[in-house]
C-alpha cells in the first residue's frame, strides 16, 4: 500500500466525495491542473480496502468512483454481487471466457453447418482435386479428374453427402455401360467416389462408410471384372506396326519399339532419362514405376542400337522428351491413326481383342512364355507384384501347350518301353 501514502480526499466546488481519494501524477496534466488518480478507501465488514480506480484523463469521474463504493456496499449487504474492484475483475474475465466460449460454440455450429451444405462439387474443387494433384502422379490424377468429369459431376456435383445414395451410383454405372465402357472403368469411377468421400469424411464434411460399400451402389468387384487383353501382336504384326509408325514419327516409332522390346508401360518410357540407361550393360533402371518397386530391366540388342542412335542427338534429359523438352503425359493419336490404316482393329468390338499401346507389353510378356521364360523371370522383367498379374498378360499358345503336355505322353511310352524290354528279356 505504500504507492497510496499521503492520500487527499477529492472534492469538487467544496463537495467531498465519501469513500473517493486522489493522487496528483508528477508531470501530467489534465485540464487545467495536474492528472488526478481516483483512488477508493472504504471498509466493509471491518475490512479496509483501498483500490486504484483510474485517472481522471482516462474518463473516470468522482461520482464514478463514489457510486463503485455505494454499489459494493450493496452488494456486500445483500449477499451476491462484487464487493470490491479486484472482485470485479474476477467476475469480469469469467464473462469475457463465457462469451468467448458462447461464440467459438456458435462458430463451431456455423461452421458444422456450412460443412453440412457442402456439395460433391465444391469439395472435388476446393479439397480433393487439389490434395491428388500434389499426391499422385499427372496421368493418374488426370484420370481421375476426367471421370469425375465426365460421368460423377453430372450426377453426384450439384448433391450434399447427407443425400447422395446407392440409386445415384446405380446411375452412374448404366449410363457408363450404356456407352460401352467396361466394368474396370466403371470400378475406376466407383474407387474416384469411394476415396473422395473417405477423404471428406476425416475432413468433417461427410458421415460413414461410403456409399460405394453399399452392396445396393452395384460396384463391380474385383472378381467381376474381366479386362484382360486377348490379344497380342504377331512378330509379323509387330515388323509392320513398327514401320508404318516409322513413315509417321520417328520419335513414336522409337517410343513403341522400346515398350515391345521390353514390356515397359508407356508411363515408364515417357519419363525414362538418360542417366537411367546403361547402354554398356545394356539394362534400364526405373525407379518410377506404377508398383512403386523399382526394377531392372534387360533390353534386346535391337532396342540398344536404337538408344545409342538417340543418345548422339540427345538434347535434354528425357530420352523421348515431347515439344518443349517436356514430358508426355499420353501416347500419341499417331498410334491410333497407324493401327487404323492397318486395319488391325477391323470389325473388332471386344475391346479385349483391339491393338492398343498396352498390346506392347502384352505381348513381349507373351514373346517371352512362349520361348519358355520362366514365369517368375517373366514377372521381374515386367515388374508385377504377383504372378496371377503375370499370367493375364501371358497366354501361351495352343501349340506351346500342345507341346508341353507332349512330355507326359514320352514319359509314360517310355516307362511301357522298359517294361515290354523287361519282360521279353
């Protein structure tokens, strides 16, 4: 208490202010006097208590501080209320955290309600689309977006999670079906909505399980699905694809003579960089490949030759770097215009059974079974995680088989040969 020594008490025009003290600041003035700190001394209930209130140039008056006093009083009398400024300071903070809390509960409501309303659409554009865009790889991402484009937006864009049901995929399915697209895709489409919603669902946006588990959405299962490829190019096929595109594009002819020499994806020769081939040992290594594992892979003399002849005119990190030095993202029309002029795909509707780009890989993997590569050699050199993944790109030919199980036949009329022998002897 020493800071309140020699206290005056204030008065104004001869009128003194019970229970109201002063003290003059040494250097501010107010008015046209010194600044005066309005100080309370008062006792309640034999308790003495002196209390700073203010200064008279921060707007506090006598009658202000008189009337603190009268109030306290009061309050002490009727039992509730503040009884002193230090209880009000108190009382003071715990409104301030209560009002506080009161509003971040009402922001919480608002913002639990705007999540609410939230539409399919506006969280593919303001979340999801930009979250895949740094997570996953272009082409990936990009496929993505062009399902949603093309067959989620129309049906599930303008709805909130709270309504989107089984019937709405259903509708999604039979108009992809009834464009001919396959189950894979329409399993792709499914897998888009599933991880959406998964995602909104740890964002706050959206409620359980996915509507794509509900057994009534009809996504195609796994098991369900048959989308292998039943066709592969024959070496004589292959010569004449290779020089059609030869006519059209060095640069494709070259990118497609890789794929078929070494059953690489054309994700994996679009991104392929020069410091990844070792011509020497005549192997690539892809470090960037669609199973995320790594892998070596042996290339063919012929497809050697044609990296060496590129590697004298290489003018960018990227062996087969697209306009600009940038790289491909999709194989080129030019390879579907040269398959066309063909007529390889001629009065073809299985899709299984048409000649696309992927046809490379099929068939060196079919190459390779059908020279007696082992399955498992097979598998490496593709980078498939399994061999049940291994055996849907390779179908052996009838007559390989043919001649397989020929063994069993030599192996029994050999054990009858040494028995008749045995016998006659």
């Amino acid at each position: 208490m020493a800071i309140f020594k020699d206290l005056q008490q204030y008065s104004e025009r001869g009128k003194k202010f019970t229970g109201v003290f002063y003290k003059e600041h040494e250097t501010r003035r107010h008015g046209v006097g010194k600044d005066k700190q309005l100080i309370l001394r008062y006792t309640i209930a034999g308790d003495t208590r002196i209390e700073a209130l203010g200064w008279l140039s921060e707007g506090y008056t006598a009658q202000d501080a008189q009337n603190k006093v009268k109030t306290f009083r009061a309050n002490k009398k009727a039992g509730e209320g503040p009884t002193s400024l230090a209880d009000e300071k108190v009382l003071l903070k715990a409104g301030i955290e209560q009002k506080h809390a009161d509003l971040t509960q009402a922001e919480k409501q608002r913002a639990a309600e705007e999540r609410k309303n939230i539409t399919f659409a506006d969280y593919w554009t303001d979340e999801y689309l930009p979250h895949i865009e740094e997570a996953k790889k272009t082409q990936s991402w990009k496929t993505e977006r062009s399902l949603y484009k093309h067959w989620i937006e129309p049906t599930l864009g303008k709805l909130r999670f709270a309504d989107i049901a089984p019937l709405h995929l259903r509708s999604i399915k039979k108009k992809m079906l009834d464009k001919k697209k396959s189950l894979a895709t329409v399993r792709m489409a499914f897998c888009v909505v599933q991880q959406l919603w998964n995602m909104a669902v740890s964002d706050g946006y959206a409620q359980g399980e996915a509507p794509t588990k509900d057994k009534q959405s009809g996504m195609p299962t796994k098991k369900n699905l048959n989308n292998e490829r039943e066709r592969y190019l024959t070496p004589e096929e292959a010569e004449t694809l290779l020089a059609g595109l030869k006519k059209k594009s060095k640069r494709l002819h070259d990118i497609t003579l890789l794929s078929l020499h070494t059953g690489m994806r054309a994700s994996e020769v679009f991104s392929l960089t020069w410091d990844s081939v070792d011509i020497n040992r005549g192997t690539i290594r892809l470090l960037d490949t669609k199973t995320r594992s790594p892998r070596t892979v042996p290339m063919t003399n012929t497809a050697i030759e044609m990296l060496k002849a590129r590697k004298k005119k290489a003018k960018a990190d990227l062996v087969f770097p697209a306009r600009e030095g940038k790289q491909s993202q999709w194989v080129s029309k030019a390879f579907r215009e040269v398959v066309k002029d063909l007529k390889f795909n001629e009065g073809i509707t299985d899709r299984r059974k048409r000649i696309v780009f992927h046809s490379l890989r099929h068939s060196c993997a079919s190459y390779l079974v059908d020279a007696g590569v082992p399955i498992y050699t097979v598998a490496e050199i593709l980078g498939h995680s399994s061999l049940e993944m291994t055996r849907r790109y390779s179908h052996l030919k009838d007559s390989h088989k043919k001649q397989s199980i020929s063994a069993v036949e030599q192996a029994l009329s050999k054990q009858t040969e040494e028995k008749s022998e045995t016998a006659t002897n």
